[in-house]
C-alpha cells in the first residue's frame, strides 16, 4: 500500500493534483492499496466490498469476488465467479469463515472459505439488493442470513439440513440496505429506516426519512453500520442519525404491549454534502461523501472524508480531507463505498476503480505531518510523551536536531542554544557536530551557556573556539567566561596567547581583555604577572590574590602601587601579621611623604615592640606636614626622635608650642619662657612653666620680659614672688 499523495498517484491518476492537505493537524492518514487489486481493477471495477481482520471481500461488476489481505494481494484460489452481474453487498460473519452474496442476476451465494458443507448457491427469481450473514453463523446457530428484495427474509437452516425461508417485513420500494449486529437487523426502504428484533421477532418501529425536492432517498444508498450491538448508525441522501436501543423501563411497558426494546435517536444533523458511508471512531464518527455541486466544468469533484464530533442537532468538523481517487469526476454518491476495521479504526474507501485505506495518525505520523508543517516545538512534544515509547520511527534526537537545523537556518540561535542542552544529553560527539554548526555562522556564543562542563567534557578546542568568539566579538561576554569556566576546559596558554595578539591590533575595552589576562595569568601559575595586571588595572582583587597564593615577597616592588590602589586596606595589609617588613614599607615610601606618613601612623598605633620608637624620628617631620596636632603628644611621649633635629623642624616651622616643650627639654628655659611672652603672648603658661622649673633666674626673665607690657605686670603680681621671700615666709 502506498500514500495517495505518492508520485505514482501522479502518473495513475486522472488528475495529478494530490491529496488537500490542511493546516489542521490531520486524523487520518490515507494509503493506496495496490499489489494484484490494481490488475484486477484494470479490467474490472469494484462494485461493493467487506472487511474482516484477516481479509477483504472485493465484489465487481463483472460478478466476480475477490478475496484480497489488506495490501491487495490475492488470497490464493479464492477468486469466485458468484455471480453473472455485479455483486450489490457482500457480508462476512464475525471469524470469518464465510461470505454472503447477492446480486441483480437473482441469486445469493454462501460460501465456506475452510469448508463447502454449508456452501449454498441459491436462485431467488428476483433482484437481490442486499444480504447479511448470521455474524455467529456456525453449527447450532441455525446457519442463518437474511436477504432483501422487495421484503425482508431469513433463511434458517432446518433439521433436514434444508433452508426455511421466514419472511419478516414487506419492503415498501425494497429493501436498500441490510445491517446485522446479535439480535438486532437494521434495514433501510423507500420509507424510512428499521430495526428488527430476531429474538423477539418483531420490529422495533420506523425511523421516517425526511424528503425534498433536491433528494429523494430512494436515489440514494442508505449507509448503516453498527458501532457496538446497541448503537445504529445511519448516513442517507445528507442526514446522520445516531440510535441507541434501550430496553423500555417498567412505567413504560405497564398496561401495553410494546416491544421491549425501543430505538432513541441520539443525534440528528445534516452535512452539505451526500453521504457514501458512515462508519465509527472512538465518540466520534467518519463521513465519506460527495459534494452537491458540480466543479465548473459540470464533473463531479472529489470525493471527501470528514471526521466529525457528533452533538444532539449538531456537530463540529474535527477535520476534512478531500481524496484524490481515480476517476472521480465520472462517479456520483452510490459509486463510493466506506467499510471499517472498527477495532483497528481503519477505514477501506472504495470507488470502482480504486481503494484507499484511511487511518488514525499514529504518534510516528504525527510527528511527521508536525514536522513537515514547521511545527517543531509540537513535534519535539509528541516525541517525548510517555518517554517516546510511542514512537517507532522517531527519537527525541532526531526529531530534536532536525528542529535544531530548522532554528539555525531561521537565524534563531538563541533558542537553538537552548534547545542543545534538550537534545544532545551527554552525548559528546554529537555536541561536537552542533558545535561546530554554530561556529559557521560565528554564533558559537548563543550555545556557550549551555555546553557541558560537568561528567561530561567536550574536547579542549570546542571551548577554545567559543572564548576566541567572545574575545573578538564581546570582551565582556569573554571576561565573564574567563571568571566562570574552569581552566580544565582549555589550554590556557592559548588563550593567552590569543589575547596577547589581539591586544596588539585592538584597543577596544583594554582594560576587560587585561582583568580577563590576569585571570588567565592565574590559571596558568604566572602569578607576579596576574599581580602586575591588577595593579596596572587599579583592580581592588589584588590583595585576596595576593593573600590566596601566598604572594608576599612579589609585592615589594608593588608597595607604593598597592598605597594607589587603596591606601586604607594596603596599610592593613602591610601591618597584617608582619607580612610585609616595616623596613621595606618606609624604603619603598621614602619618597612619598604622605603615604609614608599614612603607613608609620598606623605602624605607631599599633605600637608593636618590635617598630616601637623606631621611626619617630620620619614621625615627626611626617606629622609636622601632614597632623600637626599629632605631633607635640608623640615629642611628650616619646624618647625616640633626635630631639634637635626635631627642634630645627619646628623651628622652621615655627611650631611655637612644640619649640617651648622641646627647649625645656634640652634646658634652655629661658629662651623658652622667651618664646611664651614675646611670641605666644601666653602669661599664663609662661607663669605655670616657671612654677614647674622653679627657678629664681627665671621668674626674673618673667618679670623682666614683662616691664614694658603693663596687662602682663598686673597679671604676673598676683603669682610672682621671689624665692628668698616665699623662703622667709
């Protein structure tokens, strides 16, 4: 069997236009039947047919039966010439064991596929329209079929092995069609449609069919086909009907004499199209028919196949196809025929000249049609659904790449980044090749987020090629995947070098691409150069690089550098734990007075036996520039310092308080007390330092300093008197 939108369809058909196909997610999916069915149909056409799970039943307009598997090879020996004209119906009983036909030469044909013991060639004298088989036709069920002319009968076997005939209901037009399920015939006339009860041998009323100008019934075949023992379903001119028989409940056969069964309509709708067959599919039903308008050339068009959700007055189009089937324009309504595999939900469509098998889109199929329509995320969906058990011709892999293929040509690489990390798994070979689809189209960045860097590790340069993107197209991108991946993934010196040379030609963002040097600098073990890049970057890392690898002795020459950086955590760094000698600090800062000045203050606070008083002597020039309020507490606290030089400082300062003290130090009072009157013009303490020295030499340079200030005279009596006086007294 072969797909109807084929190229074979194309060279056998009338016309080569294939299958409509829709938008809508299809149901169905169609397949010729082909094999020896096409030879027979070259010289023959179908007139009706049968299906049965091991087999079909092609009859012919030559009379002929045809038995067939379901790819259209013939049955061996099971070609029957039953009639003399075209065989109108043919049934099969439920194991499929015998066949029942009937034809306009007037005779109904049984025949036994495994034995002739019950075969039966019977002339009726009449036109035979329909017939059904018993579908329990066996020994001890009466070996029963019932045939309709212009009444309905059933023939039974007898115990003399003859065949009685038991006419059930005069057939007003005849009979059109006759459907069996357990003890229940359906049968259509001109007037409407029954349903006969063989149990209780009555019928159970008349469905009326309803006529119009346009259609009558009696034109049109009457499709009915049941969808389990209890529910009819019926397709005649354009009306669907949908019985259920019920038994009658107690209140309804009280005090009457009905049957007990009675047939509900369950649903009533009319398609724009006439009706060929009707047939089960799940709650939903199938609909072969032909549309009432010819094309523009007056020919018929295609036939078209509709599932449909049936509802009470009403029903929704689940979706419609129409079918390219050979010969079309020349066939009308009762040319096509629709029989179902109700188990299987395959669907035989049948023209003269063709047979078309329609069924249910697998999960294989669907993701076909998915795919072939740009439905790819759908697609990648049905695949997965119960972990792709479903699937026989398609894996999340393949179905996965194909969409990768599809967002790649689309430009949409992002989403195709993305959607790596779905598919590939832990596949490394496979990442490899996607890899490298992407670096075609220099887009290696969209997938970089995802490739794997845990279990499972691709080859150095695929990692290498995304970092040289970065490096060229987006050194911030590049930076950051410096900082985040591992230096495992990559030959760092490689990278390096990479680097190097790009910042020979480049000078865009220099300072990312030499914070993402330093890193590298890191990962290679080249840790003075990763220190000279931060520093070089002004970049605040440097102290835990230099604290996490032990780098002490390389900052050296980096003192002043590091004071740059941040003076506050490099004089905490300096003083942590010794790390740095003092001795290497002040010489490394002997020319940068002020963070010379930062660090001993901070070495001074600390007061550490070792450093103590060693550098008071830089202190007090160092707080002379910088903290002169620093300055006279560290001259009284402090025996460390060459007490001219600092004398000499303050002098040239004219640090005229921190002269008075350091004078009184080196004894020279008076010049002192000299300095307290004539330039401080402070009385008081010149008062309170002669009361500490105690020397009569020196309240007499007081009074005499004051003689010629007259505030300073009336101030100094009430403190000053002689030595020999406060002796006397």
């Amino acid at each position: 069997m072969e797909s109807t939108s084929s190229k074979d369809e194309q060279n056998n058909q009338e016309d080569s236009d294939s299958s409509e196909i829709d938008e809508i997610e299809p149901r169905l999916k169609y397949v010729r039947i082909r094999n020896d069915l096409e030879h027979i149909l070259q010289n023959d056409a179908a007139s009706c047919i049968a299906v049965h799970p091991k087999f079909l039943c092609l009859g012919s307009h030559w009379g002929m039966i045809h038995l067939l598997d379901h790819q259209g090879n013939n049955i061996k020996s099971k070609t029957l010439q039953a009639h003399t004209v075209a065989v109108n119906q043919i049934s099969i009983d439920y194991n499929g064991d015998f066949i029942a036909s009937c034809s306009d030469d007037g005779k109904v044909f049984i025949y036994g596929l495994y034995s002739t013991e019950n075969n039966h060639n019977m002339s009726m004298g009449r036109l035979v329209k329909s017939i059904a088989i018993d579908p329990n036709y066996k020994s001890g069920s009466g070996r029963r079929f019932i045939t309709g002319d212009d009444k309905l009968v059933l023939y039974e076997k007898t115990f003399l092995a003859r065949m009685k005939p038991t006419v059930l209901c005069e057939a007003e037009g005849g009979v059109k069609s006759v459907a069996w399920s357990g003890r229940f015939v359906a049968w259509a006339s001109d007037t409407g449609v029954r349903v006969y009860d063989l149990d209780a041998r009555c019928s159970l009323g008349l469905i009326k069919w309803s006529r119009t100008a346009e259609a009558s019934p009696e034109h049109y075949r009457c499709n009915l086909q049941w969808s389990d023992d209890k529910t009819l379903l019926i397709g005649w001119v354009d009306v669907v009907r949908i019985c259920h028989i019920r038994k009658r409940t107690m209140q309804e056969m009280v005090n009457r004499d009905l049957p007990e069964f009675v047939v509900d309509p369950v649903s009533t709708f009319q398609v724009d199209f006439y009706i060929s067959g009707v047939a089960p599919l799940r709650n939903q039903l199938v609909l072969l028919g032909c549309l009432k308008e010819p094309d523009e050339d007056g020919k018929n068009q295609r036939p078209t196949l509709h599932v449909v959700e049936p509802k009470y007055q009403d029903f929704s189009v689940i979706c419609a196809n129409s079918l390219t089937l050979r010969g079309y324009k020349e066939y009308s309504c009762n040319d096509y025929h629709l029989d179902c595999l109700k188990e299987e939900n395959r669907f035989f469509i049948v023209s003269p000249k063709d047979i078309v098998v329609a069924s249910l889109y697998d999960t294989d199929d669907r993701i076909e049609w998915l795919l072939s329509h740009g439905k790819f995320e759908q697609a990648l969906e049905a695949v997965t659904i119960n972990n792709g058990k479903d699937c026989k011709m398609h894996t999340v892999l393949d179905v996965g790449r194909t969409y990768l293929d599809h967002l790649l040509a689309c430009e949409k690489y992002d989403d195709a980044g993305k959607l790596c990390l779905k598919v590939l798994g832990r596949n490394k070979k496979l990442w490899e090749e996607e890899v490298y689809k992407f670096a075609r189209v220099h887009q290696l960045r969209s997938i970089s987020s995802y490739l794997p860097r845990g279990d499972v590790i691709l080859d150095s340069l695929i990692y290498e090629m995304v970092l040289y993107e970065y490096l060229k197209m987006d050194p911030d991108g590049f930076l950051q995947l410096v900082k985040e991946w591992s230096p495992d993934l990559y030959t760092v010196a490689a990278v390096v070098n990479g680097v190097l040379e790009h910042l020979l030609v480049h000078n865009q963002r220099q300072n990312v691409l030499l914070e993402a040097l330093a890193i590298l600098y890191i990962h290679d073990g080249k840790y003075d150069k990763a220190l000279a890049m931060y520093l070089k970057l002004r970049h605040k890392d440097v102290f835990q690089l230099i604290q996490k690898y032990q780098l002490y002795n390389s900052v050296y020459d980096m003192i002043e550098g590091l004071m740059d950086l941040d003076t506050e955590r490099a004089i905490q760094f300096f003083l942590e734990k010794d790390r740095v000698p003092s001795d290497v600090v002040v010489q490394k800062l002997q020319h940068n007075h002020r963070y010379l000045y930062l660090y001993l203050d901070a070495l001074d606070k600390r007061d550490t036996k070792d450093s103590k008083g060693k550098y008071h002597g830089l202190l007090v020039r160092l707080y002379a520039d910088y903290s002169r309020d620093k300055l006279l507490p560290l001259l009284r606290r402090s025996d460390n310092y060459p007490i001219q030089q600092a004398l000499d400082i303050c002098s040239q300062r004219r640090f005229y308080p921190e002269m008075v003290y350091l004078l009184g130090r080196i004894g020279n009072t008076s010049e002192a007390l000299a300095l307290m009157t004539r330039e401080l013009n402070d009385m008081e303490s010149a008062i309170a330092f002669c009361q500490e020295h105690d020397d009569e030499e020196l309240w007499n340079d007081l009074v005499n300093y004051s003689l010629d200030k007259p505030v300073f005279t009336r101030f100094s009596g009430y403190y000053i008197s002689p030595p020999k006086d406060r002796h006397l007294c």
